[in-house]
C-alpha cells in the first residue's frame, strides 16, 4: 500500500459473502486493513451510526469517511491502487460491471435456496441456481478465469458463491453445477487462490454448517441429516 493511504478498515461479518470480495480485492491490492467482525443479529450502536444501509461490508477510509457496497468498495480498491482488476477500455469495462451485478443475483439466488421452506420451494430456487451458472457456462472462457484477460473483479465477485457451494455440495444429494465443464474449471481455480482462501478464517465450513443448521427451512433439515450421518458414521 502506498504511504498516502491511512490504515483501512473493513467492518465485517464472518460468514458475510459481499466482506469476502472486499477482503479479496484488500488482498489482491497488496494493502494492509484492520478486519472488525460484528454480530449482524446483535449490531453494535457505533455501527448503525455509520452504515446507512445496516450492512457489512463497510471501509472505514477515516473518521469521516466511510464506503458501503460491495461492487463500490472493490472498485475504490482498484482504482487507489494500480487499476489492474478491470478494464481500462468502457465497454469492456460495462460489461464486467454487468456480470458483478449477476454473480449479486446469484448471492440472492442462494439465500432463497437455504431459506425455502418446504422442497417444492427449494427445488425451485435450486433449478434457478442451477440456470444462471448454465448461463455462466455459455459466458465464461476456459482458462479458469471469467474472461481471457485473466483474474479481474468479476472472478472476485463470484469466488464467495464458489466457497458456498463447496460446502452445499458436501451437504445436498444432487451437485451444483457439475456438468459444467468450464464453471468446474474455474470454480477450483479461485477456491486455491491465496486471496480467496484468505478472505474466510479458517473455522468458515464449520460456522456455515452450523448456520445452515440453524435454519427453519428445506436445507436446515438437509444440513442436520448431513450432521449427523457424519456422527454416526
Ligand atoms: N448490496 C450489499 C449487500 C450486503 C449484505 O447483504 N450484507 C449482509 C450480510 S452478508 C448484511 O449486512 N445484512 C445485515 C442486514 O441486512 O441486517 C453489498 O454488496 O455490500
């Protein structure tokens, strides 16, 4: 990090997917941050005062100023540092804008997948799932990144989703986005990448499952199942 810069700091959640791409893109960057975890269901005061939206990720940049969003902070990021994460030329530039914007619905698209409450609901959620990486299957190169370019804020929009369904895919009989060959590809690319690993601490599976677990709906009871064939087993 350059020495303009104050010490960054990055309001968190543990298991958060949008402080994952903000913690990469720190990462990836080279700049050092401190992390600060708060409990989303138990938001401290200090907290509410400076988020106008009640959500992590935050960037505090000073005391008074303070970044929200996800897809802002990572291009505030890159746009400090040496700008390497996205194109220089508009269109191209649009375009992955445009693909950070659907890895988001495909964030959405997972809440509504653990939190359906019966199976009809969740099969539905899992069959639009299954959809949009087909959509990324006919989208992304074969290289093991989303574009030829090489890594860029688009593979750091979507490496959270990767982390999720690593462990959904250890939980659920049927597999996400198996059969797709070139999504398969890329998806263990950015899972081994240093940033990527990086951005959880090393108890995530764990918190994940046991979250999972906590939740009144069709992959609650999934996730239970999984729990205990591991304890019989
Ligand atoms: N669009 C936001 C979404 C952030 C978001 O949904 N964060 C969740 C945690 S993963 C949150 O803080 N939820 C708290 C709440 O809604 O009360 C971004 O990209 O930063």
């Amino acid at each position: 990090m350059s020495q303009q810069h104050q010490q960054l700091t990055l309001i968190s959640h543990k298991l958060c997917p949008y402080v994952q791409r903000a913690a990469i893109t720190l990462k990836e960057s080279n700049i050092d941050y401190k992390r600060i975890n708060i409990d989303l269901n138990n938001k401290p005061d200090w907290f509410k005062k400076i988020s106008p939206t009640g959500k992590v990720p935050l960037l505090v940049i000073d005391d008074d100023t303070v970044l929200f969003e996800s897809a802002v902070i990572a291009e505030y990021i890159n746009d400090i540092t040496d700008n390497a994460l996205l194109s220089s030329e508009h269109l191209v530039k649009a375009k992955q804008r445009a693909w950070i914007e659907f890895a988001s619905t495909m964030l959405q698209s997972i809440a509504k997948l653990y939190t359906a409450t019966n199976k009809a609901l969740y099969l539905e959620a899992f069959n639009q799932l299954d959809a949009k990486f087909k959509i990324l299957e006919q989208n992304i190169c074969s290289q093991g990144y989303f574009d030829t370019t090489g890594f860029s804020l688009v593979d750091i929009a979507f490496a959270p989703i990767f982390r999720y369904i690593t462990v959904f895919n250890d939980i659920l009989d049927q597999q996400l986005f198996s059969e797709y060959k070139k999504v398969l590809i890329w998806s263990k690319n950015l899972i081994s990448r240093n940033s990527v690993k990086d951005a959880v601490n090393t108890e995530y599976e764990k918190l994940l499952t046991a979250f999972l677990s906590k939740k009144d709906s069709y992959f609650g009871e999934l996730t239970k199942q999984h729990q205990s064939s591991i304890v019989e087993a």
